[in-house]
C-alpha cells in the first residue's frame, strides 16, 4: 500500500465525486479477463484485493482506487520464429519468395492464433485522489502510465479536469539554487543522492550516489555550469524521496512511520491494516506536498 512514487497532477475544476458516487462510477468499469483474441483488458479493481467488491477506500477526505491491467503474454521472439518457420515452409512447398506485405499478414494470422494460447498477467496501478488539496496522486515516476490510468477514469467519469502542476520557477532552477545555497528550505533536508547535467550540445551528467552533497567535488561542478536535475531530500525525518526536473517524486521511502504507528496495533483484518496503512501514507504525504509545493511555485 506504500507508495513508491508521486505523479501529480492538479484539478483546475472542484472535484464534486463523494466515495459513493466513485465507487458506483469504478463498478461501471470492473476489469475483465482478457478475451482470447485481445492482448490486454483494463479496468478497475478493488483496492482491497481481487476478492473485494469495494471499489473504493476513503479515508479523511481521500479516496484510493486502483487500475488493473490484464495482458497476454506473448513474446515478440516467440512470434518471430513461428513467422520464420511457416515463411520457409510456403517459400520451400510453392518455391517462390514471401514479399513484406503477405509476411506481414501471416504475422497477423500466427498472432491470431497464438493469443488464445499465451499465459496472462495481471497488474495493478493505485492513485489516490485528494479533494482538499484538488490533487491526483499515482503511484508511478512513468508519464505513459500516468496518462494511461487518467484516460481510463476520464472515461468512466466523463470528464477529468486535471492538469500538470506549473511552477514560476523550473524545478531544475530552484533545486540548483538550493544547492548553491547549501541547503533547501526547512522542513526539508538534504539526503545523499543527486544528478547533475550540462545543458548543452554535451549534456554532460555526473551523478552523486550516497555523497555528502555538501562536499567541494559537487559545488566544482555546479561552478562549472552544470544544474541539479535530481535531488534527494528528507522531509521532517519522515520522508526521503527524489525530487526530479519534472516534478515527479521517486524512490519514496518511509522513515520510523510504520514502526512508530503500525507495529503495536493489531488488526484483525487485511482490509483493516490497508486502510490503516493509507490513512497514515496519505496524512503524511499530503503534509509534505503542502509544504513543497509552495516553495516550488
């Protein structure tokens, strides 16, 4: 239940959906298996596992969801060698050559035919939507994936008035002053990652890995031209995580908040600890996003 990265986006119109009215919306749209002719099925699924029927779980005011993805697995290496066997059985039985067009078409009939046969995979994407703070929050660092998990609910609700957050200043610009100036703003901190780059015909990059970010080699390069497009920070000791050059957060990693606040409960229920577990992510995270966001705008 722990998210690993943050995709943000931002409604630019009030989000009105209740956890009712989105659970009744995702129902709409439960995933399918995938047909035997098909390569994927997408919908959605229950946040609480596949033998749920609750589509949605709502804590204060935030509401989690979940996408799932269901494909077929056929390798593109696998297609090709049965290609090449039935081209070498036509080109040998009618003695002729197989042109690109006709090659083409039997690719499209082995595909066919072997689709039904591949094994399938299921995955899953979470988000979460917090009303307050009209934000969109999945769980990914891949824009592809983001789009693809805001098309799917775009059309089960209708419409999704979301945009990408804007800052006056680039994310590189106020990282590498940051850097210049030592420290970021409180109650952030340093951590021991970065990644610098030469904005040039170059694009030279060098990459701190667990570095005292504070030494003279990084502050040399930085004197040299080179700006922060990567930056691990720590929120109030809580939080670590990579800030990136398009305001996405990876590498998220939660410090003394389960032990603190998880390990002496007792749950008598998967379902219970989820929605404990979320509750106490999305306060915290929500927290520190309201304390970022504005130093980066």
């Amino acid at each position: 239940m722990w998210f690993r990265n943050l995709y943000l986006f931002e409604f630019d119109a009030a989000f009105t959906y209740d956890a009712q009215q989105m659970s009744n919306a995702l129902a709409s749209k439960i995933i399918m298996d995938c047909p035997a002719s098909q390569r994927e099925s997408v919908g959605w699924s229950s946040p609480f596992g596949r033998d749920s029927e609750l589509m949605v779980l709502a804590s204060q005011g935030n509401i989690l969801l979940r996408m799932a993805r269901q494909e077929r697995l056929l390798p593109a290496s696998v297609l090709k060698d049965h290609l090449m066997e039935r081209v070498e059985k036509i080109e040998t039985r009618e003695n002729r050559k197989i042109g690109t067009r006709e090659r083409r078409g039997l690719r499209e009939e082995l595909e066919f035919e072997l689709l039904p046969k591949a094994f399938t995979k299921r995955s899953h994407l979470d988000a979460w939507i917090d009303s307050a703070n009209s934000r969109l929050i999945i769980n990914t660092c891949s824009a592809p994936r983001a789009e693809n998990f805001a098309k799917l609910l775009r059309n089960t609700l209708g419409s999704l008035p979301i945009v990408l957050p804007e800052t006056d200043t680039s994310p590189v610009t106020t990282m590498t002053q940051w850097m210049r100036n030592g420290r970021p703003p409180e109650p952030f901190e340093f951590g021991q990652d970065c990644c610098l780059k030469t904005l040039n015909e170059q694009n030279g990059t060098v990459t701190f890995k667990r570095h005292d970010l504070s030494g003279n080699e990084l502050r040399s390069n930085l004197e040299a031209g080179k700006l922060v497009t990567q930056l691990e920070l720590v929120w109030n000791d809580k939080v670590r995580f990579i800030l990136t050059e398009n305001l996405n957060f990876k590498r998220l990693r939660f410090v003394n908040i389960m032990s603190d606040n998880l390990d002496q409960q007792r749950f008598e229920s998967a379902q219970e600890k989820i929605d404990a577990e979320f509750s106490l992510m999305a306060g915290e995270i929500t927290q520190m996003l309201n304390q970022l966001m504005p130093v980066l705008t």
